[in-house]
C-alpha cells in the first residue's frame, strides 16, 4: 500500500508527471512495480476500485473543533440601585429597620 501511496504522491507534486499520456503513465507504473490491478484501476481513475484493492479506508470524517470562546461575554456592570429601583418587599425592610 505504501507505495502505491508514495507513487500517487510523486505524481501530484511533479508537472512531469502529471503531463504523461496513458501510455506513458502505464510504463511508468509498471517500472514502479505496481500490480497489473492496481494499475488498471489508476488508469482507469477509479477511486474506489483502488481503495479497495489497497486496503484503504473509504469513510473519513475530518472534523475541526473549535475551543470554547476564553474572552468573557461583554456585560454591562451592574449599576448600585437608586432608591426609585426598590422593590416593595426592600421597602420594607429598610422602613423596618
């Protein structure tokens, strides 16, 4: 699998490679050492085929989790209360004591 996985990396980084004929990228394979099924299945651009033929995985998730927001939420101070702001219960209590 690894170099299947090596080939395939070789051919994205290089414009060389990338610019091969069918002809051309099926020598290339076969100099490789690439199995005739491994091969077909590249040519041939089937994904799933090679997948499976490799052993790979098909079903990856990617998943990026972002951290909780460490800044505290922007809240207005509270303010002292004015004697208008009392509610009737406080009321009492200040007239009680």
């Amino acid at each position: 699998m690894s170099n299947v996985v090596d080939l395939l990396e070789r051919l994205g980084q290089s414009s060389r490679l990338q610019a091969l004929s069918g002809e051309q990228l099926a020598q290339e394979l076969s100099r490789a050492g690439m199995d005739p099924a491994v091969q077909a299945a590249i040519l041939a651009q089937r994904a799933r085929q090679l997948e499976e033929l490799i052993g790979a995985s098909s079903n990856v998730c990617c998943l990026v989790h972002a951290p909780q927001d460490d800044e505290p939420d922007e809240q207005q101070p509270e303010q002292p209360a004015k004697d208008n702001d009392l509610t009737l219960s406080d009321r009492r209590v200040a007239r009680a004591g």
